[in-house]
C-alpha cells in the first residue's frame, strides 16, 4: 500500500528541489528523521507535524500523515 504522506512530502522535495538536509535544516530536526519521515519509517511528533505543515505552507500536513496510518493495515502499523 502506497504511504500517502511520503508519496506527499517526497513530491514537495524534488518539486521545490529541497534536500532532506536542507529541509530537516528548516523544521529543525536532524537529516535522518527526515529520511525516515520520506520512507514512512516515523510518524512525526505533534510539534513537527506543524512545522513541517507552516514549511510546505499547507502544501503537506499532517492529515497527510495521519490518514496513512489509518490506511494502513494493522500488521503494517505495527512494523
């Protein structure tokens, strides 16, 4: 199954040619949680949830991530 979310935040990157770097360097978080965030390896924490949603400027929220995790089955929400 396809991660909304990821699909989402990965298509803003390479359409405002952001790296996860630069990207991580903007909402405050380290490069590898991005990462993981891109991948659908981590649920970002409220707080970073709402940077990453002022970031994009609404562009990716966290509805977007949210409704993945509702998506998924739950053998996958527990991976």
């Amino acid at each position: 199954m396809a991660y909304n979310a990821r699909m989402i935040l990965q298509t803003y990157l390479q359409k405002t040619g952001k790296t996860e770097t630069d990207f991580a360097r903007e909402i405050g978080v380290a490069q590898s949680s991005v990462w993981r965030y891109v991948r659908g390896l981590r649920m970002p924490k409220p707080h970073i949830l709402r940077r990453i949603t002022l970031a994009t400027d609404g562009a990716v929220t966290a509805n977007d991530f949210i409704l993945e995790t509702e998506l998924r089955s739950p053998a996958q929400r527990v991976a």
